[in-house]
C-alpha cells in the first residue's frame, strides 16, 4: 500500500495510479510529513524524491 498526501505532494491520486498501472492501493491523506512535498510511504518505507516522475520510479521499485 501506498501512504501519500496528495496536498502536499501536489500528485493527482488519479494520475499516481494511473502512472503505477492502477492497481495499487493508495491512501490519500496526512502522512505527517509536512513540508516534504514529493514523500510517500510505500508499506514501511518512507520515499522521497526530488521530481514527481523520481516518486513515481521509486515507488514503482519499492
């Protein structure tokens, strides 16, 4: 599963899952890392990038 706020990281949930092959689980909310705009948790394991397509390829790795 992936934790991600689409508030701060600025990603469509829509585009995310379109861009990981919809069918993953996303969860759309606070992760409590405000101030991280492009960070997401996939599982465990916190993320984080400096562009929105490094996210996306290294939530596509993880």
């Amino acid at each position: 599963m992936i934790k991600i706020c689409s508030m701060c990281s600025g990603i469509s949930i829509d585009e995310l899952k379109a861009r990981l092959g919809g069918e993953v689980e996303i969860e759309d909310g606070c992760i409590y890392e405000c101030g991280s705009e492009l960070t997401a948790y996939k599982g465990e394991e916190l993320i984080t990038a400096d562009s929105e397509d490094e996210l996306i390829e290294s939530l596509k790795k993880a």
